[in-house]
C-alpha cells in the first residue's frame, strides 16, 4: 500500500517542483554525491589513449532524459524513459543507464513505478521494468550484475538483474525508503529509510549475495542522504530533522553494523561527499549557507565553510583535490558554484552559473563540471583548471539530475 511517509514524501517533492513550475515532476538530484569516477577521458581530450564509449552526461527532465557529449558540450535528442523520472544510475562499464520513474502522467506519456534501461551506445530505451510503488534511489553493484531500487510507496527494495532486465523478489525495509549505497566490495547494500519523519530513521542493511536484509540500524529523524568510505568500513548517514533545527551524521561501522556517535552539522542538511582518500566527509548545509568538513579518522567536523545561501549538492574532483558546491541562492538570480580546496578548506572565488541549480557531476579525468539549472533550463560546464564557466548548454524545462558515464 502506499504508506503516509511515502505520501508525504510525494507531497514534499511536488510541492517543491511546484516552486519550479514543475508540479507533478520527481525529485532528484542523483549526482550529487557521488560524481565523477576513475577512468579518464582520454580520448575526447586527444591524449590518443583508447576509449570503449565517448563520455556523456546525462540529465534528467520532467519526462525525458538528454545526453550530452561532453567532448562537443552539444546536447542530443531527447529519450523518453518515463514520467516522473527521479533518479538514476550508470553502470560502471558505462554501457547502460538505469532510471526510475516516479509516478505515472496519463496515456502516451511514459509509466511510472518502473526502471527505464537505456543503452548508451545508441541511447535508446529498453522495455520499462516494472518495481515497486513510487521508485526512488537507485544504485548498482561494483561488478555492474545488479541494480536495487528503493520503492518509497511500498517500504521495499526490487532487485535488477542487468544481464536479463529482470527484477527479482521485493526486499522489504524500513518505511519510506529513500537512499542507497553498495560498499566498494559490493556484499551489502545499505537503505536508508525515512519512517514517518518525527520518528529516528533506519538503515537496513542486504546482502546482496542472498536479498536476505539484515537488522535495522536507527540513526537519526528524517535521514536523506548516505555515502560510504572508499575503504568500505564506514557509512556515513545524513539526517534533517527540520530548517530549524541542527543536522547530524551518523557514523555507522560496516563490519559490526552498529551506529556511532552522531555528529553535528548545520541546518537543513542536503548532501554528503567523501574525498576519494576517505579522510574527509564534506555536508553541505542547505540553511546554514555553508558545508561542513568532518575528519573520518577521528569523526569531529571542523569549522564550517561559507559557501552563498542555499547551497544544495556536491561533487568532488576524482584526484581529490577540490569539491565543488552548488548553491541556488533564489529563483530570481543566477546560481553559484563554490570551489573548496580540501587540503585547506578554504572557498575560492564563486563561479556564476544558471538560474535555480540542482546538481553536480565531473567527468572522469576531472576537467570539467557540469551543473543542471532547473531555472535556466540550461547546463553549465565549468573548466576545473580556470574555474571559468563554459557557454550554457539549452537542454529544456527543468533540468535537475545529473550524471556521467565512466
């Protein structure tokens, strides 16, 4: 059945895509925490090494999704991979997109509590794979055999066999779920569920060898956000209990599945990185204006960074060295991004970029940032070694979920 949470869940989202003249639209924001990767991009930067695919970013519309190349920064025809679509995942072979579809908008417009598969050799999009009710997060193992995906209305995760497009039997999980992260050796998959929002949320733990979940973890209310060690030992577990109110992080110990002591961050937090050495874990403050950087060996964050008003998602370059912040500011004016060197944690100059920006993603070799404007309908590249913004690439209404093939 769909459960209150996912109600208000729905609700929430709707009402903040309204904002965006956007109603009936999914939220996203799916690059965030995770951009960038670790092959490089040699091929379209002319360095003559091979290449198996051209390296495109991928974008998510109300009902479609652009590809864009990112050696021209021309923008493709649009796919059609559902209504509603909130999320989505890349293989890492880079051969497929996974995308979910939140909700259904009438006859001849897509389906929605599905997975659209997209080939990205030819950017077409496979037979929608039926899941559970509202389909939410999205994530797929390190050997590219599987994709789970977190179905809000119906507290379950499905199961997706990428060789075949098939889903397997329903997970259930904590009510509401709506994150996930695989460890790095891919035997477990973490779920993040929200519960009814007044409540401590879970995180319940599968294994993935089985689809059997294991003992829920609590963690703090209204949990949003999840990102796990490069190493796999730790997962890191965002939680907002509401716009007045201090966020905290929940440390959870992979090889024990027990939480440790949360740890304080600012207002309203949106999203989490973790730098690609694993010593820092930065969370980015949506009420606060500003990010938060917590040292992973010794689990105290340090002073927090100014970074413009309404900062929303992260991105850190592949060789660890800059993260990178989108802030939206308003509707009104034009968006920001704020470079973060980490070794010092000191904000660089603010980049302008377009109206209302969502999201973040970084190519492979680290050279270039690509942020949705939901407002401008546009996405910025910008070049990481000048901190310039390259001309704004037109894409169509409401762009918001970025992200970038291997």
């Amino acid at each position: 059945m769909r459960t209150p949470a996912a109600r208000a869940l729905r609700a929430a989202a709707a009402a903040a895509l309204v904002l965006l003249g956007l109603a009936g639209a999914g939220n996203a924001g799916a690059a965030s925490p995770a951009a960038g990767g670790a092959a490089a991009m040699a091929a379209s930067r002319g360095s003559g090494a091979a290449r198996a695919h051209p390296v495109t970013a991928y974008v998510l519309l109300a009902n479609a999704m652009i590809p864009i190349r990112t050696a021209t920064n021309t923008a493709g025809k649009a796919i059609n991979v559902g209504c509603s679509p909130a999320n989505m995942a890349i293989t890492p072979n880079g051969k497929a997109v996974y995308v979910t579809n939140y909700a259904s908008c009438g006859s001849g417009m897509g389906s929605g509590d599905t997975v659209t598969p997209v080939r990205t050799a030819t950017n077409t999009p496979g037979t929608a794979i039926t899941v559970g009710i509202y389909p939410y997060a999205i994530a797929v193992t390190p050997d590219g055999k599987t994709a789970y995906v977190t179905n809000t209305g119906s507290d379950t995760v499905t199961p997706i066999r990428t060789a075949t497009n098939k889903p397997g039997k329903a997970i259930t999980v904590g009510v509401g779920p709506v994150a996930i992260a695989i460890t790095p050796d891919g035997k477990t998959a973490y779920v993040v569920s929200q519960l009814n929002g007044m409540v401590n949320g879970t995180v319940t733990p599968i294994r993935t060898a089985t689809g059997k979940p294991g003992k829920a973890i609590t963690v703090g209310i209204s949990p949003v956000a999840i990102a796990i060690t490069p190493d796999g030992k730790t997962a890191y577990v965002l939680s907002q209990p509401n716009s007045s109110e201090n966020g905290v992080v929940t440390p959870i110990r992979i090889a024990t599945g027990t939480a440790g002591t949360a740890i304080p961050v600012g207002k309203f937090p949106r999203a989490i990185a973790i730098t690609p050495d694993g010593k820092t874990a930065y969370v980015v403050n949506s009420d606060s204006g500003t990010v938060t950087p917590i040292r992973t060996a010794t689990g105290r964050p340090g002073n927090a960074i100014p970074v413009g008003k309404s900062p929303w998602a992260i991105a850190i370059t592949p060789d660890g060295n800059t993260a990178y912040v989108v802030s939206q500011l308003n509707y009104i004016v034009n968006g920001i991004v704020t470079p973060i060197r980490t070794a010092t944690n000191k904000p660089g100059k603010a980049i302008m970029v377009g109206k209302f920006p969502w999201a973040i993603a970084i190519t492979p070799d680290g050279e270039t940032a690509y942020v949705s404007n939901s407002g401008s309908g546009t996405v910025t590249p910008i070049r990481t070694a000048t901190g310039r913004p390259g001309k704004a690439i037109t894409v169509g209404g409401g762009p918001w979920a970025i992200a970038i093939t291997p």
